[in-house]
C-alpha cells in the first residue's frame, strides 16, 4: 500500500489497547518502586489510559485484570469509562496469585482447585457481559518444575477441560485468546508453552478460540513473524500482548529492543489485513514500566507500534511481489528494508494534525500539568499486582 491516503486511514482505524496493570507501581522480584502520582483505584487507572488516548487518539481501549482491578460494580466502571471517553477492552483472569494454585490451576491434580480456577474464569466472562467486552485474555501458569511430578497428558486433558467449559460459556460475541509462554513460573512443563499448542486447543473447540502472542514469551531467536504469519493464515490470531525482551520475559517498551522484529511481524499483519479492524486482531500492550514514567511509556509505546504499522503499510507490496516471483532475492530484500528504514514520524505528525491532535503527543501530556496533578492528588498508588 503505497498511497498515502489509504496509509493514513489505515493508520487512524487501527487501535491499540493499554493494560490497566501498566499504570501501577511495578519492579521486579527484587524490589518494586514506587512513584509519585501512580492510580490507586481502576478509576483512576482508565484516568490514566484515557491520557494516552488523548494524546495519540488511537487508544480507545483499557485492559483490566481481575481481581487487581476487582469493583462490585462493572457496569458503572465502563461507564466510567465511557464518560472519560474510552472503553473497557480485554478481560485478563488471574489464577495465578492464590496459594491453592502452586500445583496449577485449571491443570491442578486436585477438582477442587479445578473448579476454584474454573469459576474464577467464568466470573470474567459474566464481568465481560457487564462491561460489554468481547475477549477474555487466558494466560495459565500452569506446570510442573521437575520430571515426574505430575502426569503431562492428564494435566493437557484438565486444560482441555476447563478451556471447553468457558467456551461454552462465552456469548455469540465473545472470544477467550489463549495466551502461550514457554516458561516461568513453572521451569520443567508448562502446560500452553507455544503457539502450537494454544492452537491446537483452539481448533478444538471453534472460532471463539482464538491464539494471543505475547512477543515476550519465546525462546530467544525464535521468529515470531512466522507464527504470526502461520496463525493469521488460520484465522487464529486474536491478538498481541506486545512488549520488548532482552532475556526472557522482561516486558519492556514495545519496540525498544527490537523496532525490526516490531516491523517485521506488522508486515505480516498487514500482507494478511490484520490491521483491519474487521479481522479482529486485538493489539494490546503488556508492559510494565519500573523505571521509567508510566503514562508517558504507555505513549511511547502506541507510537512505537504505529510507526511499525506505517512503515509495514508502505511497503510496495507490487514491487515485493514481483521480485519474489523472478527469484530476485536482493531486490525483494531491499523492498523490505526501503519501507523499514523510512522515517514515518513526518506522516505520523501530519496525521496527527489532521485528527485535531497535536503532532507530538508526549511534548503535548508533558505541557498538560497531568502529571504534576495527579501528583499532588493521589498518594500511595497500588502495585501493578505482582509486587503488593
Ligand atoms: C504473563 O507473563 C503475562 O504476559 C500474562 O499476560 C499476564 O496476564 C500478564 O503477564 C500480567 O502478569
Ligand atoms: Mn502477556
Ligand atoms: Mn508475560
């Protein structure tokens, strides 16, 4: 896609969600450090959301966690929402934050945790009826640390189990993305270590099973366009949980250890039209930002993933083709690298423009003395979740 206009509106129709977790306190198992200003409430953490959607004007959407972001009334915290000029987006369960799961979850050896699990999960999907939600994020952390600790295939034939009931409990709308990640907490099994076998769990049960990629959770080197690739070919990419890693599972800025990587899975996206919204891949960040500002991150971040967007829609998808069909191997190469290594921001800031935003969103919340309020208001915010 070459012509700017149509770049352009591609670019203002795609959204990209922020996680509600992202505006807490957050570290590492080390030490979380707190900083001046963070939300004590969900209220104030789609406060903080709706800053980056107005500053960007792309981020309509707030994931919550439950219980972290845990109200009596969900219908009222969507219209909380809603009045701040955003939505609420992907329900995020947890069942890994409770003492009854250190054998697992819904894999656990005991029906009793099952079901403890198994009514955690449904509970999101009534809060999803409540907030008008269509996907349900599942991530299980679920395994075993040692060999023989507990049988694999039953522990698979649990999860497929749990995975059927909830689908069976989802609305005509409604979706559950299933969430792979190779290890940690669990170190010798993990129960959904990949995108194959999130898939073919998914394929089990139908269309409202759909795979999420957590650009974190791979085993260094693996190419993750590839699966992006594989997995849109099959109608079965629901969604990103996008973030950066060094090592592991560091959930950095989106596109700050990698933009190439960042550019290179867009291209994918956009060759199938997943950046359409019609296609229903959900683009959601998952981050957490120890050190560095939090809402000013989340900002960072929606541009990073824009700019990797942009660059991927002017690739010359014609020029492409045709090298690839005369076995040109350098020339369609250089397709690739010319769109990749073409500095965006000028379109990006025209854009902004023309959506009545100013061309620098970060210049702009850094001018609005947000921050400098919600300092002065707010005192003692919470942890993101895990450091509480
Ligand atoms: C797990 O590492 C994960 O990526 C899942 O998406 C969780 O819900 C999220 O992090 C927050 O802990
Ligand atoms: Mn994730
Ligand atoms: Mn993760």
């Amino acid at each position: 896609m070459s012509d700017i206009r149509a770049v352009k509106d591609a670019l203002r129709r795609q959204h990209i969600e922020t996680p509600s977790w992202a505006y807490g306190n957050s570290g590492t198992r080390f030490k979380v450090f707190p900083q001046r200003g963070v939300p004590r409430t969900p209220q104030e953490k789609i406060d903080d959301a709706a800053q980056v959607h107005k500053y960007t004007g792309v981020a309509p959407s707030v994931a919550l966690h439950i219980p972290w972001d845990a109200v009596d009334d969900y219908a009222a915290l969507a219209e909380y929402a809603r009045e701040r000029g955003v939505r609420i987006g992907a329900i995020n369960s947890n069942v890994f934050q409770d003492e009854d799961y250190m054998l697992g979850s819904v894999t656990n050896p005991d029906p009793r945790v099952r079901r403890k699990a198994l009514d955690h999960l449904l509970e999101c999907v009534d809060i999803m009826d409540a907030t008008g939600s269509r996907d349900l994020k599942l991530w299980f952390s679920d395994g075993t640390n040692y060999p023989g600790q507990d049988d694999i295939r039953a522990r698979q034939d649990r999860l497929a189990e749990a995975l059927s009931a909830v689908y069976e409990r989802l609305g005509d709308d409604q979706r559950f993305l299933l969430e792979y990640k190779l290890f940690e907490p669990a170190f010798y099994v993990t129960d959904v270590p990949d995108w194959g076998t999130a898939y073919a769990h998914c394929v089990r049960l139908g269309p409202k099973a759909q795979v999420v990629v957590d650009t974190g959770h791979h085993a260094p080197g693996t190419n993750i366009e590839f699966i992006v690739a594989f997995l849109l070919r099959e109608g079965r990419l629901g969604g990103f949980d996008f973030n950066s890693r060094f090592y592991a599972d560091d959930d950095l800025m989106v596109g700050a250890a990698d933009p190439f990587q960042l550019f290179r899975i867009m291209h994918e996206v956009v060759r199938a039209g997943g950046h359409e919204p019609e296609a229903g891949v959900a683009f959601m960040l998952d981050q957490c930002h120890n050190i560095e500002p939090k809402i000013q991150g989340q900002i960072r971040s929606v541009m990073n993933v824009q700019e990797a967007t942009a660059k991927a829609l002017l690739v010359d998808a014609d020029a492409l083709r045709k090298a690839q069909q005369d076995g040109d191997v350098l020339a369609a190469n250089a397709v690739l690298m010319d769109a990749y290594n073409t500095d965006v921001r000028p379109l990006l800031a025209e854009l902004r423009e023309e959506m009545g935003l100013d061309p620098d969103p970060i210049a702009a919340y850094l001018r609005s003395g947000y921050l400098e309020k919600v300092v002065a208001e707010r005192r003692g915010g919470t942890a993101a979740g895990w450091g509480a």
